[in-house]
C-alpha cells in the first residue's frame, strides 16, 4: 500500500466516524484542497475540517470508500464512492423545500 492510498483510507475512516479532529489532523496546517465543484481551494486545515462538519450535517449518514488510488512520485489520484441511505431526507433537502 502506497503513502497516499494508506492516508486516503484513514481519511474514509476518519470521516465516516465523523471525527473530525481526527480527519482534520491527516491535512497539513497549511494544506490546500481542491475540490471541482468549489470556485475556491480550502485553504488550511481549519477550513478542510469546517468544511466536512458541514458536509456531515447536510449528509449525516454518508459513507466515503475508497475504490482506488493512483500514486506517481509526489502526485496521486483517488476515486472514491459515497453512498447514504436517503438523502431526500437530509437537513439540506428539507430546507428545500
């Protein structure tokens, strides 16, 4: 198992234990995620971990598994698949409507 795909796992884990200090803590202070539906990075690990606590609250029966990873010097890549029960009934949906 490569750095990246054992660090990706631990974040699945992490995240779908909801503990998010645990999750948080795998970014570095100064990390910068990218995300294709954000206009913006999350910029350090104060916003990494802001961000999936409100994730977690629109969505608070998903789960993240990773399906694989892809490693090449300092790059990777990782698909992964999320699933949750029924997200019609999630806060996000009812405050929809």
């Amino acid at each position: 198992m490569g750095k990246y795909e054992d660090i990706s796992k631990k974040a699945a884990e992490t995240f779908n234990k909801h503990d998010l200090d645990a999750y948080a803590k795998l970014y570095a202070e100064d990390a910068v995620a990218y995300d294709p539906m954000y206009p913006e990075p999350l910029r350090g690990r104060a916003a990494i971990r802001k961000d999936a606590a409100t994730f977690l609250r629109g969505f608070p029966d998903i789960r993240f598994e990773i399906v694989s990873t892809i490693e090449k010097d300092d790059r990777a890549f990782c698909a992964s698949s999320a699933s949750c029960r029924n997200p019609r009934r999630s806060p996000l949906a009812r405050s929809a409507k």
